[in-house]
C-alpha cells in the first residue's frame, strides 16, 4: 500500500507535517477549517467565501432561507435583479446568479439562512487500457439464479441511459432542460449507461462479455449531466426531490449518485447532503461515490482528505473502489489510489462506507459517445452491442446499488407483507459482512470490501417486522463467505457508525439505529464507548482515535504528525484561494478547486 506523503513547514511554534491531498477545496481569506471546523462565515461556503470580496463574472448560487422567509428573499432578489432561476423546495431554497460583489450583502440579509455555490458536479470514471471478459461476480460470490434484483426499481441519477433492448429503461426525465418532463432514452455522454448497464442489463446474449449484478431490476434514468459528463448541484436536488416524490408511482426503491462536487461546507449546510439526507429518511438507499481523489496524479503518493460531497452524507452508503486484479480471489485485492480517502472535511466523517469492485469493469456503453470516439482501444463491439472497459469509484457505486437491489428483493420474498429493511439496515448489512482488504485502513476501506453473497443471505434471513430490540434473524450465520474458487473468507463484523466502529452481534436484534427516521450516526443505541481501531475512548467522543490517526480536540494527529495549528492550537488549513487545476499551497496540500 502507498504511504502518505509528509511534508515539512517549520512554524514558531512547532514543526508542521502536512499531509498530501488531492481535490480538496477551494478556501479563501481562511475561510475554512479542517475536519471538525466550520467555515469563518457561517452563512457562505468556502467556494463563495474565496469570492465575495473580488469581482468577475456573476456565479449562480442556492439560498436557503430561514422558516417561512423564502418569499421575502424571493423579492428582495427581484428587486436587486437577480434572477430565480430554479427553485428547491427540498432544501426550502432557490437557484439564482448574483455578482462576487453581491454575496457579502446577501449573507447579511437575515432572512438568508445559508448560501451555497451551485456548484459543477462530474462523474468519476477513468479510461483503462483493457477489455476482457471480467470475474465481478465470482469474486462477489454471485450470482445466485434464484435472486436477480426482480420489482427493485433503481434510478440513476446521471447523464442518462441508452435506449437499447438489452438495457430497458422503465422511465427517463429530464433536470437539465426542465423539472423532470418525460422523455426518451438517451445518454449522449455515455457515463449513465455505463453505470446503468453495471447494475443490470438483461444479458440474453451469450457473447456478452459481463454480466451485471441484478438483471432483475428496474431501471428509472434521471439525468442531470450534460454531453460533458458534468452539470449543476441544483439539478441533481431537483431530480432527488422528483425520486422521492415519486417513490411509489415510480417504484423507487435505490437511488444511484456516481457524481459529486468537492466538500466546500460541513454536511449539515450542504444543500446536496441534505437532500440526500432526505431521500433516505424517505425510505430510499442512497448509494454514492466517494469520489477518484485519492492520489496525487503527478506523483501517484496517496492521500486523505479527498472525499467528494454527497459521500459526506451520514446516511449515505458512500462507496470507494478496489482493484480485484480481474481475479476471483480475494487476496491480491487493494484499494485503488484514485480512491478518495477520508475523513471527510469539516465534520471528520468516516468514510467511504465500503469498497467495491470499480477498476477495469466492462459494460455497454452508446457507440456514438464521446468517450468511445476518444478511446477506441478500450472498447469491444459484439453483434449491435458496444462495451468499455472504465474504471473509478462511480462503477464501485454502481455495483454497490445492484447488491443493495439483491438484498431488497430478498428481503421482500422473506417477508410476506413484502417489507423490505430500511437503508440504514441495508447499510450495516453491507459493512457487517464486508471482507477487511489486507494492509489497509478505515478511512481507505470503510468496513471493507464489498461481499454481495453475504449481504444477500443475511437480507433474507432477517424479519423485518419485528419490533426494535428484537432478536429478527429467522436462522444462524456462519459469518463467512466461500467463493468458487473455494476461499473462505472471515466477514468484518463491524459497523462504521458516525465517529466510532461497533463490533460484536449489533446486527442480529432489530435496534432503533435501524429505524428510518436515524440519521446515520446518531448517538442513540452503544452508550459512551467509542471504539476506533483497537483503542477505546470513554465519555463525550472530544476525542477520536483512528487506528494511528487520533482527532484530539481540535487537533488532527497522523500517527506523530499533524497537519496545521493556528497559534491558539486550532486548525489551518492555510488559504488555498485558488487556482485552476493542480496545486501545491504552503503547507503542501494538494487541491484541485475544479474538476
């Protein structure tokens, strides 16, 4: 495994190791903290922060506004002639374009509650100089014939999908040039169709050369990125607050984000965070990427700290990837450097949730795409199909999202009222029987790999109607895994809960954590021991302990080193305000403020 890298900045106070991070955000006028400190301004994100004092061109910006207010701010930008451009009942705000000049006024109105960048979210993929018939499914332990993801109904919140026969889409909408009219498929970029051939395509041909994990399933494409492969925060809450609004017309069981944009505010103020945050209380799994930021792409050196927004949503099932090596075992498995690592900025969030299988997998792909006109050596053509091999942590989502509509439909068949478990049950079945990747840590791995085969026996050996504090697992587990290839693989058997690991038999009894409407990580089930690692910390959590990486305080600690103090001991992340592409600040952070 790839270390870190440490630089060294001398202070007057102490020598400062910084660690090396790739993609993080853009900061201005130390605007922003560290893990665990909100911005300077508490009304602005860091993006709009490193804005607010220049000029330039007119940035369009979310507005929340406080209970009741949104109509008065509604009209006190009309008067100042910013346009509405779109408005965000999810989140109570709106869409509209303001002058860099404008924001310090607006975040003073005090009927402003927050205001956030529109910001460019992108898909995470990467080319790859293979294609082959891939082993994804051993090495899941799948399939089992008698479980295909059939009546989950998934949505793909991406750039769209390929209208195809063997990718039949139940229904497509549009967030790109409307609020969700109907329309054909169709995916000129060619990401979705990747993601969504990953999650299911009816595989009647015996010349295709993958398979994907829930053929079953049901596939709903709701698109928000553009021929680019990139588009606006605001269309992707639009198109959460359309799934969630149609939940049950639609049958929306899973919703797919292979997308993001960088942390620029803690969770509780991102508007996309708190969008997804509200789909899953709506009952909906919300599957996302951490994003394809874990290496520095001059040096190839990994690093922490590049989680991407929305995989810094608590009840989220963040996903980073793993290399499989394209073979059933899972003993040369390794987390892949792109793999955006955490904790995440602001809150110092544990994530990714999981790893799953997203280097080198194969799937269809529209032959007319931008992405097969560039890299012809990458694709195969069988019959009128056109496949790609593509790589990041957005197919590890799509994979994660086509086990998780395994597990519902196994859960469903368990229950004769057809009651399916909740996402946050979901997401602890997932980690429970995940298989620990040798040699790396918490903030790489989450729990660990993804392991479909056990997920999915353990759904349906749950009953999901009995009462919290109820044992509800209708017969034993062996609590292991046994491949093809005959490898008997140990389950983590523990859960990533908030700021702390759980360990033990928390997944046999229905717990009030399960519940839909807990946010993932509050403190109401496992008392005052926080556990991290193999150290134990008692009382109020003020201190953290990673493994060897300890948030004490308001101190981040990596093994000996730490990354920035302010004099009073505080965190610095410096001012990183910014430039376009690759950089190298004072401290030898690295960022990318642009995707």
């Amino acid at each position: 495994m790839a270390k870190p890298m440490y630089l060294a900045r001398k202070t007057s106070r102490l020598v400062v190791l910084a660690v090396a991070f790739i993609s993080l955000v853009v900061v201005g006028n130390g605007a922003t903290r560290g893990p665990g400190k909100a911005p300077k301004h508490s009304k602005v994100d860091a993006a709009l922060a490193s804005l607010r004092h220049g000029a330039g061109h007119p940035v369009r910006v979310i507005v929340t506004a406080g209970s009741g207010r949104l109509e008065s701010v509604r009209e006190k930008l009309g008067r100042k002639g910013h346009p509405v451009h779109l408005d965000l009942d999810l989140v109570g705000g709106l869409v509209t374009e303001i002058s860099p000049s404008d924001i310090e006024g607006l975040a003073g109105d005090p009927d402003v509650e927050h205001l956030s960048l529109d910001a460019p979210v992108q898909s995470f993929q990467s080319m790859v100089p293979t294609l082959q018939a891939n082993t994804l499914l051993p090495t899941l332990g799948l399939p089992d014939a008698s479980i295909t993801g059939a009546g989950v109904g998934v949505a793909v919140v991406d750039s769209g999908i390929m209208q195809h026969a063997e990718l039949p889409v139940a229904g497509m909408y549009d967030f790109l040039s409307s609020n969700g009219a109907k329309m054909k498929p169709i995916d000129p970029f060619g990401h979705g169709t990747h993601v969504a051939s990953v999650i299911k395509d009816l595989q009647s041909k015996a010349d295709a050369p993958y398979r994907s994990s829930a053929r079953g399933a049901r596939l709903i494409g709701l698109r928000v990125l553009g021929p680019d492969g990139s588009g606006n925060t605001s269309s992707v809450i639009k198109a959460i607050e359309f799934a969630i609004a149609s939940k049950t017309a639609l049958g929306i069981d899973v919703m797919n984000l292979s997308l993001g944009h960088p942390i620029y505010e803690p969770a509780a103020q991102d508007p996309l965070v708190q969008a997804v945050e509200r789909a899953v209380a709506a009952g909906i799994v919300v599957v996302v990427s951490a994003g394809n930021d874990g290496m520095n792409r001059q040096t190839g050196e990994v690093g922490y700290g590049g989680l991407t927004s929305p995989g810094n949503a608590p009840s989220a099932i963040t996903v980073g990837a793993v290399d499989t090596r394209n073979t059933v075992s899972r003993l040369d498995d390794v987390v892949a450097p792109y793999s955006s690592r955490g904790p995440t900025w602001y809150d110092a969030y544990a994530k990714p949730d999981i790893v799953a299988p997203g280097r080198r997998v194969v799937a269809m792909i529209p032959k007319n795409s931008p992405l097969v006109a560039s890299y012809p050596a990458f694709v195969a053509k069988a019959a009128t199909r056109w496949y790609m091999s593509l790589s990041g942590t957005s197919m590890a989502t799509a994979v994660t999202s086509g086990t998780v509509a395994l597990m519902i439909e196994a859960s469903r068949r368990t229950n004769p009222a057809g009651v399916a478990l909740p996402p946050n049950a979901i997401k602890a079945i997932l980690q429970y029987t995940a298989i620990p990747v040798a040699g790396f840590d918490t903030l790489s791995q989450g729990s660990g790999s993804l392991n479909a085969a056990g997920a999915v026996n353990v759904a349906r050996t749950i009953d999901s109607t009995m009462a919290p504090g109820g044992f509800w697992l209708l017969s034993g587990l062996d609590e292991s895994t046994r491949l093809s290839n005959g490898e008997v693989l140990a389950w983590a058997k523990r859960i990533v809960w908030g700021d702390r690991i759980v360990w033990g038999d928390t997944i046999y009894t229905n717990e009030p954590a399960w519940a839909q409407r807990i946010v993932w990580g509050d403190r109401i089930v496992w008392g005052d021991r926080i556990v991290w690692g193999d150290r134990i910390v008692w009382g109020d959590a003020s201190s953290v302990v990673w493994g060897d990486v300890g948030i004490w305080g308001n101190r981040i600690v990596w093994g000996d080193s730490v990354f920035a103090f302010n004099d009073d001991g505080s965190l610095n992340w410096a001012n990183l305000a910014g430039t376009d592409g690759l950089a190298l600040n004072s401290r030898g952070m690295y960022f990318n403020p642009v995707f």
